[in-house]
C-alpha cells in the first residue's frame, strides 16, 4: 500500500538529521518534495542492484541468488542463478556469493533495443584464485532467459582469506556498482582494496580503481594517455577504497562516485581521467608504522571509538599530503564513515526543487558513538560541480534502513533496493 509523507513531516526527520550531524538548511523544508511510497518487491535476499528498460521492465540482482527480472505487470522471472540457488531458468555453478561479494551490479547496454545485452558483476570460482568479473548477457525477447555469457573482465581482484580487520572476511572491500556513461557510452566498474594496502595505488592491479570500458572489455579510448606510465589501461582512476556508488551529471555527464570511509569521511568524488583518489592504507609511510596484516585501513586503534579528526589525519582516505594532485573531495559527510553505497541525480520536473540534484544512500555504520546513519541524503551541488553546498535527508515514505541501492526508473521515481529485501518505489507528488 502507498504511503504518503508531506513537506509538514519534514521537521522530525531534519531533527533526526541534525543529531546525526548533517547540515539543514533553513529552506530544506520548503525545498522538499511531498513523497510516497510503494514496495515493489519484498522478501528478497540481500537485493543489490537494479536497472531499468525503457517499458518500465527491472532487472534486478541479489547478491548470493543471481539475476532475476520483474515485468511491467508484477511478475517475476528469475534468469540466472548463482551456485546452490534453485528456480532460476539457468545455473552458472561458477559464480558465488561470500561477505560483501556475490553478483553485485547490473547494468543495460545503450544499445539494449538491438541487441538485448546486459551486463552483471559477480564473484567467481572459474580462476585458480576468486576473481570478480564483469559478465555479458543476452536477454531473449520473452524476458525469461539469458544466454551467450561472455566474461568480458575476468581478473578483478577478490579477498580470499580472512584478516584482523572489521569485516575482516573474504569478499571484503568488492567494489562492484557498474554503470554506462550517457556521454562517452563506455561501461564505468566500481573495484575495492580487498583490504590489500597495495591494490589501491598499483597500476598492475584493478583492486581500488575505477575501470572504464567497451562492451568487450577492452579499454576506453584515453584511459593509458591520462593514468602513470605502465598503468592497466583499463584503469580510468584510482587510489580508492571501496567505491560501491556511480553515477553521472544529466547535464554534463561528470561521473561522481560515492565510497565508503574508514571509520570516518565517506566521500562522494568527482572523477577525472587518471585522477588518484589518494586512498594508500599501506604501513610503514605517511608517518605510519606497522599495521595489521599489512594494512593500516582503519588505524589507529582499529577496533575502538575515537575523534575522527585524528582518525582522518593519521589514515586519512584522501591522502592530499602524500598525493597533493589528488581528486579533492566533492562531500566527507562531516567526517562521518556511515556506510554511503550508492549515488544517483535526480531529473525531471517532478522533483521540484530537487531536479539535477545528487541522492546518496547510506547503509548505516554505527561505531564509537557515531550516529548509525540510515538514510537518503540530497545533495545540492555548487555550479561548478566541485562541492556541496547543501545535504538535506530525504524524507523517506518507508522509514530507515540499510539502503544499498539507488536508481532512478524511466517514469521519473526513485527506486531503492535495501538490505533488509525489499525494493521501494519512491514517487514525488
């Protein structure tokens, strides 16, 4: 059943958001849309991602089930399925779900009409060691089975043992958001560190990078000209932690990333080609000494609370010291690491005041007497794109919750996946 919040309720969830730290502008109120809801689907397992087709048809992902896509009318046909799913119409034995990886992103190629491709993110058991690699798919007419895989990535790194570190397990720090640039065409992968120090500024490695490519797989044109010398050339930036959010400016085409902070500063970027991130956990520099299996991520004191101002200045995730040409940050949630996931504008008349601004979800990481976070905040960006100039918290219909995906549908609404298993269609009146 929908449900419907005014702009006249906005007053509690701005004082819930002022606890939590967050800038409320005095017009905040006046500039927020009224909202509805509705839940699309529900009982789901861990839903990650989602993507639209221009009839309103959804494709969706949970993260240890497989693909799966629901119809204008509601139904449900389950496409691909993961190692010891069942009901799927297909079985890849391969393709496997630990901690934060699985099959992650999706993604619909610009050219769907032709040639009915589509693209996932997923862990898998093909190589001697796990990899992430991206998949291409053909999806039939019938919208009930997909055929022609072809693992266009293959080598995007996985972590295979657990280490002393929170959220230590394998599969930690996956990355996995991929998206099409409305611009260049080219397909943009989010990667993670693997809690691996020296993936993030390794230009042998896809660990901590943003990857740009062709449907094959093949680099985009310009990645090698803008990264150092002897870089992947599937590598578009890098030096990053765990980006899980990517999206572009509908005017410009600017692709900004949002990415989990450690234990402080979750950061939304703007990219630029061969820009350096400036995340580099590794021990033993930048005044560090030894570090937990090798990786100084979440120093000092990784497991206990302390002030993330000096958290940030001894491992800071934008390392403008050590790397003074890095991407400034665009937004550091004021300091606070809460678990931001995924980013998307928002377009269209129906968003009022809110049109071309930026959204970004958070699951929720309370730690040390940070506030938990579970929300959807509205970025106003400055005209050059550069900074925020307003974060106001999105009154959201269904409550909070551990919100782990954002995508806007071809009507306009905002559609979120959370953690919990539902996906919730969020419409503006």
């Amino acid at each position: 059943m929908a449900q419907k919040l005014s702009t006249r309720s906005f007053g509690v969830i701005a004082a819930s958001a002022l606890i939590a730290g967050l800038p409320i502008t005095a017009h905040a109120a006046s500039d927020a849309p009224s909202l509805k809801h509705t839940t699309v689907l529900s009982d789901l397992e861990n839903p990650w991602d989602m993507a639209f087709l221009a009839d309103g048809t959804m494709l969706f992902t949970e993260k240890c089930r497989g693909l799966s896509v629901r119809l204008p009318d509601g139904d449900v046909n389950h496409l691909l399925g993961m190692n010891g799913t069942e009901g799927y119409t297909t079985t890849a034995d391969d393709l496997v779900c630990e901690g934060q990886a699985g099959m992650n992103g999706v993604a619909v190629d610009p050219d769907f009409a032709d040639n009915r491709t589509i693209y996932v993110y997923s862990a898998s058991t093909i190589s001697d060691l796990r990899t992430n690699r991206v998949v291409r798919l053909t999806l039939n007419t019938g919208l009930t089975e997909v055929s022609n895989r072809t693992d266009i990535i293959k080598d995007i790194p996985y972590k295979q043992t657990a280490s002393d570190h929170p959220f230590g397990g394998p599969g930690a720090h996956n990355g996995g958001r991929i998206r099409f640039s409305p611009d260049d065409g080219y397909l943009y992968v989010t990667t993670g560190d693997n809690h691996n120090s020296d993936l993030p500024q390794s230009g042998n490695s896809l660990g901590g990078k943003v990857l740009r490519i062709d449907g094959n797989g093949e680099a985009a044109a310009g990645n090698a000209d803008a990264t150092p010398e002897g870089f992947d050339p599937r590598i578009f930036t890098y030096g990053h932690r765990n980006v899980q959010g990517i999206t572009f400016d509908p005017e410009t085409a600017q692709p900004y990333v949002s990415e989990h902070g450690p234990w402080h500063s979750d950061e939304v970027n703007a990219l630029v080609a061969g820009g350096n991130s400036g995340w580099d956990p590794r021990p033993n520099m930048a005044g560090r000494g030894d570090c937990p299996d090798h990786y100084c991520g979440y120093q000092p004191n990784q497991n206990e609370g302390m002030d993330p101002d000096d958290r940030r200045a001894y491992m800071p995730i934008s390392d403008m010291k050590t790397y003074p040409d890095a991407m400034k940050p665009v937004w550091g949630n004021n300091g606070l690491s809460q678990g931001m996931s995924s980013a998307v504008f928002l377009t269209g008349d129906q968003w009022g005041d809110w049109n071309g601004r930026l959204a970004v979800s958070f699951l929720g990481i309370g730690f040390g007497g940070t506030p938990v976070g579970q929300r959807i905040n509205v970025l106003d960006l400055a005209n050059d794109g550069k900074s925020a100039q307003d974060a106001t918290e999105l009154p959201a219909p269904m409550g909070s919750a551990r919100f782990r995906s954002l995508v806007q549908g071809p009507e306009g609404d905002l559609y979120t996946a959370t953690d919990e298993g539902q996906i919730h269609r969020i419409t503006p009146n």
